[in-house]
C-alpha cells in the first residue's frame, strides 16, 4: 500500500496531514545599515552661517630677522554664491591630515569672517597647498590640495590678477633660497630661485644671473644661462648690469 502526504504552507510553518507540525525556520535578522552623515568641521560651519566674508590679499612684512604676513587694508566682500563655493571646497578638505612640509607658508589671499563674537581669519598659501585659520576657538595648518582647483579660482574671482604665486610667496621663496645661498649650499638653492624668479622675483633671477657669471660655489660657470637669467631681472625691474 502507498501512503502519500500532502503538505500545506501556512505562513511560515510546515504542516502535515497527520498533524504534526515542522519546528519553524530560524529567523535571522539582517544587520541595519546606519548611513552617517559626515560631521561638518566648525570651520565651515560657521563660514556657512557668517553674515559677511571678506577676502583680502596678503603682503609679506620683513623686520629684522622677524617675518609676518599682512592683509592689505582693502578687502572685497564674497557675493553668497561665492561663500557657499567656499564652504563646499571646505567640506572636501581632510582637517584631520596635518600639514607638515619643508616649503615656508606665505599665504597670498586671506578671509575673514564672524563667528558669533568672534573674528577667523583663514589664509591660503598656493606654494605650499597649505591652509591656515585663527579664531572661534582653535587654530590648525592643513593641507587643502584637492581642492587647490577649485580654492585659486574662487580667489581669481575676488582678484583676477592674482597668479598662482603672490608677491608674498615669491618673496618667501626667495628668501628661501637665499638662506641655502648664505650657508654655501648655492647648488641646492638654484631650484627655489628659478621657481621665486618665474613667480615674479627679479631679486631670484638676478641672483642666478650672479651664479652663472661667476660660478659660485661649484655651480658651473655659464655665460648664456647668465645672460638670459639678467634679462629675465630687467624684464622683472631689477637694475642689473648689461652685457659688454
């Protein structure tokens, strides 16, 4: 004789004819997916909620052994557009990558702005790739070069003839290098005068053009590359001798 069975589902639970019932399946529950918002830096939260943001340029200021970097009296008001372009290249920046880097921060563009009672003022070095805030509470350098795009373009916009160098980077480059020159390292200071020199230091190139003319320090001696690192200084503004 055959016996057959026949089976009803009934919601999740096996069943038999004869009435026995089928221990019911684990239930295993599935992890929830928590989607995190990523925290705003204070930064650029209080620049979002700032009435104003000022951008200013940045001049390099020498006394003595003393160097300081200070903002031109005349600033120019960012529009709310460019403030927001501001805050959302902000947003992309890793404040938790500190900047540690062999260049000399010369910031060439500043901005300022209310946070509550308190001022912040936030400079921007595009030599170095590095930014740097004061105010509200807390002070850091961090490096902004993912965004330095997108940070040169809104300062263009604020001042069109700002290169991508400043008359304050060019000035601290050179200095730079002089200081390498000044220990005897002429060699290794030839790479950041040529870099000071095409960022607009006439000081630079006449100085390479000295280097070339009369091969110092074990830097060889080449008449034409000093000719045309003289021109590059007269072109530059410096009074440097003509070619016999």
């Amino acid at each position: 004789m055959r016996i057959s069975f026949i089976a009803v589902l009934v919601g999740s639970s096996l069943f038999s004819m004869q009435g026995r019932a089928n221990p019911p399946a684990p239930v295993v529950e599935q992890p929830k997916r928590v989607l995190k918002t990523p925290t705003a830096h204070p930064l650029t939260s209080s620049l979002r909620k700032a009435n104003s943001v000022i951008a200013y340029r940045v001049d390099m200021k020498r006394t003595g052994n003393q160097i300081e970097f200070v903002a031109r009296p005349e600033g120019k008001k960012l529009g709310p557009m460019e403030q927001a372009r501001l805050a959302r290249a902000l947003d992309k920046v890793d404040f938790h990558l500190e900047a540690v880097k062999a260049c000399m921060f010369a910031p060439g563009i500043e901005y300022r702005f209310m946070a509550g009672k308190d001022e912040i003022a936030l400079q921007v070095c595009f030599q170095c790739n590095d930014l740097k805030y004061y105010g509200g509470g807390g002070s850091d350098t961090v490096d902004f070069g993912p965004v330095k795009a997108e940070l040169l373009d809104l300062a263009k916009s604020a001042f069109p003839d700002l290169g991508l160098q400043s008359n304050a980077e060019s000035a601290a480059l050179f200095m730079q290098a002089r200081d390498l020159d000044s220990r005897g390292q002429t060699a290794n200071s030839i790479r950041i005068y040529r870099r000071a020199a095409r960022a607009g230091s006439g000081k630079a190139a006449a100085r390479l053009g000295e280097i070339y003319d009369q091969g110092i320090n074990g830097v060889p001696s080449d008449k034409a590359e000093a000719a045309a690192w003289f021109k590059t200084a007269r072109e530059l503004g410096e009074q440097v001798p003509l070619p016999r």
